[in-house]
C-alpha cells in the first residue's frame, strides 16, 4: 500500500477519534440547566431584573432543574446555587478555586478605585493585604475590645434619643434611630474621632445616596460609552454623588493625617491604610482607595446590622414571650447588680445564651443579604459533573438555605429556641453549611464577630431598658423588600416605655 494513502488514513481515523471524544466531551461537561435561552432577547430580559425580582423565579427553576441553575444574564453566564452541600463543597472544599470575583463593570470600576477594597478585588495579594490589614489591625478582638467606651457612648445616645422621642410619639419609628447609632460608631472606629452630629449625617447622607441607587445606575454599565449619552442625566448624577462623597471623606482622611502625628492614642482605620503597602505595586495607597476602603468598612458594617437589628426587634415585639424570656435570662445574669445597672456589659453577654439564640434565629429567618456577593472562579472548573466557566459568576441563595426543610422544621416560624439544643453553633459552616448570613470559606465577611458582638450588645440592652410593643391598632408587618439590604417593606413602628 502507498505511504501517502496510509497516512491519509491515519489522519481521518485521528480526526473522527476526536470528533467523537469532543462530542462526547461536550455533551457531558456543560454549564449547569437553565431555562430555554434566544439569544441577546433573553439575556436583556434577565438583566433587567434585580435580585429579589430573580428570587422568586430561581426558586421555581430550581424545582423543575435541581440545585444548581444558569442564567444566561448581559454577556455572562451566572450560576445559581441554592443547596448547602453544594455550597459547602465550592466554598469551604474548593475554596482556592471559588473564591474569585467577576471582572468589575463601568461602575463598580469608578467606584472601587478598579477593584481596590476587599469586597471586589480578585483574589490574589492586593485582597489579601487588604483584608488582612482589616481583620487583625481593626477586627481582632483585641483592637475591637478597644472601642468598647465608644460602644457605651454609642449605647447612651441611642437610648437617650429613643426616651425622648418616646416622650412625644406614643409610636416611633426606630430604623433610623439604629442607622444613626451604627454609623456613629462605625465613623469613630474609622477615623478615631467622636464627629458632630452634622458631619455624622452628611457621611450617612452621601454613603446611603450612592447605595440605595445602585439599582437605577446599574444601566449605565452595560454598553457605557452608549448609555452614558443615553441617561446623561443618571450619569451626571453618578458622579456628582461621587464628588460629594470624596468632599466629605478626604479633609476627614487629611485631617487624621495630622492629627496623628500629634496624639496616638486611638488606632483608626484610617491609620491602618496611611501605613499599609500593596505588595504588587509596592507603593501606598493614593487618596481615593482610601476613600473607598473607608466607604466600604461603613456600608458593610453600619446597613447590614441597623437591617437585623430591626428583624430582631420586629420580632421580639410580634412575640412578647420571647421578649420576656430574654428580660428573665438578663435579669438573672445582673443578679444583685439589677436594681442599679442600667446597661447589660458587653463581658455579661458571654452568660446570655437565649439572647445569642434570638440573634442567630433573626440572621437565619432574616439573612440581611438573600445571596452573598457573587464570586467567581479563577479557571474553568467542573463542579458537580457540569462546567462552571472561568469568566462566569457565582452566586450561593442565602435564604433558601436558612429556610431549608431539610434542616429547619418548621423554617419560616421564628424559634430560637433551636439554637438552645446546639452546643455552640459554627456561624462559619467550616464543617457544614446549615446557614450562611455571612457567607462561608475565604470570602467570609470577616466582620462578623464584630457583627455579633453589636447585634447582641444593642439587642440586650434595648429590651432592658425599654418594654417594646406594637402601638395601639397597629402590626408587625414581616414583608420584605430589597434595598442595599433585603430591609422590612413597612418600617417598624413601635411604642416603648421604660422598663427600668
Ligand atoms: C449583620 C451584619 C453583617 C452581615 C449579615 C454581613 C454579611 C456579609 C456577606 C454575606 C458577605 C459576602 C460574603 C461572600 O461574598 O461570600 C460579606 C462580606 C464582607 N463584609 Fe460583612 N456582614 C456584616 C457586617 C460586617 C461588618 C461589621 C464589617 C466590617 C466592619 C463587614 C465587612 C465585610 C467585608 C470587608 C466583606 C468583603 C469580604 C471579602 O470579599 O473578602 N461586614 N458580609
């Protein structure tokens, strides 16, 4: 036989091979179910849809495909996973793999300085330095003991402000009285000083304009140079929100600049970032990334905890006889101390455990954020036999798993009573995922110590201060709508009268 004819054959027969294992390849290795998708039409369609609008979808697609769904949302497949094994194999078993973030779009580009706060940056050493420069330096328990007296200050003007409002409403709205209280502290911690209340407000004002108007912005990433043009108006307003952000931080950032140099006797989070280098680019950081890692550190930790403290109240006013429990389980911890101790000690809340029940059981019925922030993978990975693709997003259902009947008898009740049974309960789901309020694995918020600790602190001692209840001919409405948060739909609204 000819030379050139057997190899001709050869090729052919290489060629089909491989034909026929790619074939096979692809059909097995796909991205996870979906519903049917017409190009460009459905992905627009889903795009313009938030994440609470998607919720309720997602649930049914999960019933009609299983736990792990795609949508093809904008230019990119997004995978939703609602099953806490799932979770629990991605993020705390393939961690290194899972604990990327999607490439920022237009906006989140301007606003986070090109992925330069802890929250955005891909996983690699600029996020490392960062975080680690806010877990040891401002979050260790040690440096977060430190701010216990500004804690009590806090404590002491919240409930001053709540008698005084009391005294001339029969009923109160109390949302921005816990939002007021949280940036107070959140604002000290991060500059290391007691501000008057109008620079308190003007930081609140412009943190929350931004946040709560993320959704109407959102158009303005895609097709940008375009869309830009298109909503001038909502551009304009973008970056006038931005200027006047920058104009309330930076003389607050110069004004540490200084001031430091004199006294030293509070550590800010401010002072952290004036000290730290990124490795990478072995420079410090400018100005503006630390306008926005400020930024960050109080939109991540003041709107979460005022949002589940407020659950936690809701409930505690819908259902008296757990408020009561957790007086009794006060009063007898303050023992002899009961007739003239007014505050419930932070060092008390270690012989609370009903109270850390009905914080837990608010984080689980109420997870302040329904999904954790997407993640991404750092190459493409086949994950419970489908492909999640490298330049995809994930997102874990936080909710859905809290709620899970599997785990929870009875989910939408709210019991604390079932946090009693269970002998320290791991919020980090290390070794399994029953609930995850803050995540799991290495994206972990990694406040949420400092999470508990205010939501316990504040929580203790508001029903020991003041008996709550539902003012004459009103309720507690449990609805949910989404904010920056997912916050209560009708404001809690309550009348309170001094206990003590
Ligand atoms: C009740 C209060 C809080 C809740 C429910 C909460 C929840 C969360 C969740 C769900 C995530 C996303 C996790 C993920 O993507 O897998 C997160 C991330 C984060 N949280 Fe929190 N958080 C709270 C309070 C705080 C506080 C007090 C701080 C700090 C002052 C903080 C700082 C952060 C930061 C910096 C991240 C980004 C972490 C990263 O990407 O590595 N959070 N939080």
């Amino acid at each position: 036989m000819e030379a050139w004819f057997i190899v001709i054959v050869s090729l052919c027969v290489c060629v089909l091979i491989r034909a026929i294992f790619s074939l096979f390849h692809n059909k097995t290795i796909t991205t996870p179910p979906g519903p049917p998708n017409i190009p460009v039409i459905t992905s627009f369609l889903w795009l313009r849809k938030t994440f609470s609008e998607l919720e309720p979808i997602l649930r049914n697609l999960h019933t009609k495909y299983g736990p792990i769904v795609t949508l093809p949302i904008g230019s990119h497949r997004v995978i939703f996973i609602a099953d806490r094994t799932l979770a629990h194999q991605a993020l705390i078993q393939n961690g290194s793999l899972f604990s990327d973030r999607p490439k920022a779009l237009a906006i989140g580009k301007i606003l986070s300085c090109n992925q330069h706060n802890i929250n955005s940056a891909s996983y690699g050493p600029t996020w490392r330095t960062l975080r680690r420069n806010l877990a040891s330096e401002m979050l260790h328990p040690s440096r977060a003991k430190s701010f216990s007296e500004i804690r009590k200050w806090v404590l002491h003007t919240l409930l001053t402000r709540l008698k005084s409002d009391s005294q001339s409403n029969d009923s109160i709205k109390i949302i921005d009285h816990f939002q007021y209280a949280m940036f107070c502290l959140l604002v000290f911690m991060c500059f290391g000083e007691r501000l008057d209340d109008g620079k308190v407000r003007d930081i609140e004002r412009v943190l929350r304009q931004l946040l709560l108007g993320m959704n109407r912005f959102n158009i303005l990433n895609f097709w940008n140079p375009v869309m830009r043009v298109l909503f001038r108006n909502r551009w304009e307003e973008l970056m006038r929100f931005r200027k006047e952000k920058d104009d309330v931080f930076v003389p607050l950032i110069r004004a540490r600049k200084q001031k430091r140099a004199k006294d030293d006797v509070v550590v800010s989070y401010v002072d952290t970032l004036l000290d730290l280098e990124l490795p990478e680019e072995k420079r410090k950081l400018s100005e503006m990334e630390m306008v926005t890692l400020c930024s960050e550190f109080m939109n991540a930790g003041t709107d979460t905890t005022s949002t589940a403290l407020q659950w936690i109240m809701a409930n505690l006013v819908k259902y008296p006889h757990v408020q009561e429990k957790v007086v009794d389980e006060i009063r007898s911890v303050l023992g002899e101390r009961v007739r003239e101790e007014n505050e419930v000690k932070e060092e008390d809340l270690q012989k609370l455990p009903y109270l850390k029940a009905v914080i837990l059981e608010g984080l689980r019925r109420h997870p302040p954020g329904h999904f954790v922030l997407p993640h991404a993978v750092t190459e493409d990975v086949v994950f419970n036999d489908y492909l999640v693709p490298k330049n995809g997003t994930v997102n874990f259902m936080v909710a859905e798993m809290g709620w899970d009947p599997k785990v929870w008898e009875d989910p939408m009740a709210f019991k604390p009573e079932r946090f009693m049974n269970e002998e320290g309960f791991d919020i980090t789901g290390s070794k399994e995922i029953k609930m995850m309020p803050f995540g799991a694995g290495r994206r972990i918020c990694p406040g949420y110590n400092l999470a508990l600790l205010h939501l316990e602190y504040f929580a203790a001692n508001l029903v020991w201060n003041f008996e709550w209840k539902v003012p004459e001919g009103g309720n507690v409405d449990l609805s949910e709508k989404q904010e920056f948060t997912v916050v209560m739909k009708n404001a809690l609204l309550v009348h309170i009268s001094p206990r003590i």
